[in-house]
C-alpha cells in the first residue's frame, strides 16, 4: 500500500510516500481501507515535535473509509460498514495518511449514507468543540436537539474548523450561537455555519454586542485565542460559566483577573480531545455520530467550511495549509 511516513522531527520535508505492506488487524482493531484523510493542526505539530510510536510514524488523526477486515473479538458483521476515524494516531503508529490503517474498533464509528469527506473532518475539531460544550457547570454532559435551548455559546473564532463544528453542534441543541471573527468574508462563513450573530471583532466592540445579545453574559466561550481575548472573555461570561480554550497561541501566557471571575463563580477549562476522559470522549463520539446522522452537520462552503483536497504524494502541501492556517478543512484523498 501507499503511505505517508515521516522518521524524525522536522518541517514537512521530512514526510515522505512509500509503499508498505498492508497491516494486520489485531484483536478488537479493524481494517479500514481509508477514502480521506482529516489534516489537523495537531499532525504538523506532532511531526515537528517528532511524536513517532514505533521509529517511523504514518500521520494522520482522522479518516473516513470502508472496514476491509476485523480483528478477533470484533463483529464480523462490520466488514463493509462505512466509517469514520478519530485518534487514529495517538500513541500508534497507524494514521490516517495511507491507503490503509487499522484502529481499534472503539475509534470506527459507523458512518452511514454521509460523505467521505464528512466523515473525515469530524474527529478532533468536532470532539473537541463538544467538549468545550459540555464541560461547563452549567452545561449539560450530552448535546441533542433542545439540550441548550436556555443558552448562549459564544464561538471566539467561528470561521476556524473547531469554531464552525461549534456552531453546528451549539445550533443542533438550539443554544443562542454568537461567533466573532476578522473579516467580512469570514462573517460569512460563520453565518453559513449557522451562527445567530456574528460580530467582526476588527470593526465592532465585542462586549456590547455580545451583552446587547445576552445581558447576562454567555454560558460558554469556545476561545481559540485565549491570550488575545482574555479581557473580553471576562467581561461577557455569565455567572457560572465557562471559557473553554483549546489552542495555545503559540505558547503565549494569560493574565486574568481574580476579583471578577471570583464574582461569576467562573470557570476557566482547558481542553485537549487526546487526554480528555474517556467518558467524556465516548460521549463527544455518540453525540456527533447522531447529529451526523441526522444530517445536522454539513462540511463545504456552504457550510461555512470550504474544503481543500490534497492527493495523498502531497500531504506535505497540505500540511503547509495547516500550518498556514488556510480557511477551511483540508482533506488529503488517499484512495478511489
């Protein structure tokens, strides 16, 4: 089989195409002969980091594909099930970025009628934007159609992947979705996206706008920019909410102040899906897996994320995307 392969830390020079034999699926793994793969900011940076699990590393978190083989101890019935991948890369050496991987069963998610290129953009940014949905104290631990009826989510970032798979899950449990972003061109994408108000923070001043929106302040904030937009966050979280930051601004430090946040009884949470508990993931997994499909989520321009597709000789490209920080989702094509 064709696969991507890096054997040490470095820039996207260092990821290379071979051929390698198609694994064995071990006992409760699977098969999956990968259609796309999801590229995610944590693939560039586990590659410059150099994260290898066995000496080499084939890259790649999430995936959407066809179960070829199964392992012992896993239904047979699977054989031929449309699924998608999450995790695929965490401590293996078996990503996404090949023509086939083998996962644990637990990390192929059944898929249905719903594209390969969906499948492949849910895993980590819509895993994670779940997490920051339910980890507040005030927020209920499973999303579905009414779970955040009475809520405010505040989106920092809605034009990003995380940022548009919050909004499409806020707005699926009928939360009161409020996005920021940089550019009129982006304002558009996160409305598509389904965002209820979209407030250009380059033009506009956040906090009235959010506090004309909510008076008391929102529920939750899904921050990308924890260090850009602490004073912001403090003064439009409600009492006994959330920020929820799952970027790190490129290692930049946050001050925040003790008296104001001591006042809302709020709660700063940092959120990273890989070492997140295990029940809150199999959680994140059942909910998105239901909101896909219902057809709830939706992936494309029209959707509010345009999506950039990659041969899979060029994951090096599409890891420069990402590292870019291209608008959008870039998927890498790895079969027919």
């Amino acid at each position: 089989m064709k696969a991507i392969v890096y054997e040490s830390a470095g820039d996207a020079s260092v990821l290379q195409l071979v051929d390698r034999p198609v694994p064995e699926p071990g006992p409760g793994e699977v098969l999956v002969r990968v259609a796309v793969s999801g590229v995610n900011p944590t693939d560039w940076k586990a590659r410059q980091q150099g994260w290898l699990s066995a000496g080499w590393q084939i890259p790649g978190q999430d995936g959407a594909g066809v179960v070829e083989a199964v392992g012992q101890g896993v239904d047979r019935a699977l054989t031929g099930e449309r699924v998608w991948l999450w995790e695929a890369a965490w401590q293996r050496p078996w990503g996404t970025a090949a023509e086939y991987t083998v996962v644990p069963v637990t990390q192929a998610v059944r898929l249905g009628d719903a594209s390969f290129d969906l499948g492949a953009a849910l895993g980590i940014p819509f895993l994670t934007a779940h997490r920051c949905l339910t980890v507040g104290e005030t927020m209920p631990d499973r999303l579905h159609p009414g779970a955040l009826a009475d809520r405010t989510v505040l989106v920092q970032g809605g034009a990003g992947a995380v940022g548009n798979a919050a909004i499409q899950l806020a707005r699926w449990a009928d939360a009161t979705v409020i996005a920021t972003v940089s550019s009129p061109e982006k304002a558009q994408l996160a409305a598509a996206a389904g965002a209820d108000h979209v407030i250009d923070y380059r033009e506009q001043d956040v906090v009235a706008e959010v506090r004309a929106v909510a008076p008391q302040g929102v529920r939750t904030v899904v921050e990308v920019s924890a260090a850009r937009n602490a004073a912001t966050d403090v003064q439009v979280v409600a009492p006994g909410g959330v920020v929820c930051v799952y970027a790190d601004d490129g290692g930049a430090e946050v001050t925040l102040p003790i008296r104001p946040l001591m006042a809302q009884n709020a709660r700063w949470q940092f959120v990273l899906v890989y070492t997140a508990p295990r029940a809150a993931k199999a959680h994140g997994v059942a909910d998105v897996a239901a909101a896909a499909a219902q057809g709830a989520l939706r992936v494309g321009a029209a959707a509010g994320l345009p999506l950039h597709h990659h041969p899979l000789a060029a994951t090096a490209a599409a890891h420069r995307a990402v590292e870019n920080s291209v608008v959008g989702k870039v998927l890498v094509t790895t079969t027919e």
